[in-house]
C-alpha cells in the first residue's frame, strides 16, 4: 500500500468519525481520535515533501567530495601535460571546483536526479600559453553540460542531446 492510499483511508476515517457515523464512540473520543489523525496525517504529508540530495540524485557511489580527473573533451583524450596536472574537478554540497589545465575555478551547480547545470564560474587569470587551448575547450565544455552519468567507473558529463562532451575519471 503507497502513502498516498494509506492517506486517503485516514482521511476517510476522519470523515466518517467527524460526520457522526460512527456513534460507538463517545463524542470526547471522536475528537480526540479525530485530531490525532489529523495530525498523524499531516506529519505524513509534510515529510514527504522533503528533499535532499542523495533523494534526488542517483549517486553511485558518491560522486560528491571526490577530484574527478578529466581524460576526455569532446573527441580529445587529454593526456598527461608535460608539469601541469590535468584539467579536473570537485562536487561538494552546490558548490563546483577544479583546475582547466591552467588556472584554478570555483563556482556553483544545480543537481536534480541526473540533470547538472554549472553557474557562476569564477577563474584565475594566469598565463599558460601551452595550454590556453585546453582551458578555452573544457570551460565551454562545462557551461554546455546539461546531464550526468556515472558508470564504469567514470563520471560523464553530457549535453542537452545527451553525448557525452566530458568524461572524468
């Protein structure tokens, strides 16, 4: 039996304790029977409009609180740069943060099951002319991620038609 039909039958008691048609009962009893169903329902009914990320994310495991390294844009596989490390990032609570290959980013996200938005992205401005390509190409990559995946391991990043623009690992 779901919520919503044990819901239903409780206001339906409540109903026909308030109406009378059930006479059985004293009358201080049918108040006090009647109340506490009121307000057993409203408990139900108040907690199930409670969300929380794990409710509404599929994590698995906890994608949040880990450094997910890039190894792929688009088509590109992203090797091993020379002395700098690879382009990467964190998921923590709403916040975003990470390294483009360059320069250190922080900002915000919106999760809701798998759909991910990335907002307010904030850089640092460092000069890294060998690898300025990179970081133009996985900034943009991430302001057109619209989906996540994780599977085998990886986390993918996807656009609005759903292929995959970023895979992490």
């Amino acid at each position: 039996m779901t919520i919503e039909n044990f819901i239903i039958i409780i206001i339906g008691l409540i109903i026909a304790i308030l109406s009378g048609m059930i006479i059985v009962i004293e009358r201080e009893w049918r108040l006090k029977i009647a109340c506490t169903l009121i307000i057993f329902t409203c408990c139900m009914c108040g907690c199930k409009g409670q969300k929380n990320i794990t409710d509404s994310v599929e994590v698995s495991p906890s994608i949040l609180n880990k450094e997910w390294v890039v190894i792929q844009i688009g088509d590109e596989k992203i090797e091993q740069l020379d002395k700098n490390q690879p382009p990467n990032l964190k998921l923590s609570e709403d916040k975003i943060s990470g390294y483009s290959s360059c320069n250190r980013f922080h900002g915000t996200y919106t999760m809701e099951k798998n759909k991910i938005t990335f907002s307010h992205i904030a850089i640092t401005k460092m000069l890294c002319p060998e690898t300025n390509e990179i970081e133009s190409i996985y900034l943009k990559a991430l302001s057109n991620v619209q989906r996540w995946e994780y599977k085998g391991g990886n986390l993918y990043f996807l656009n609005q038609e759903k292929q995959p623009i970023i895979i992490l690992k």
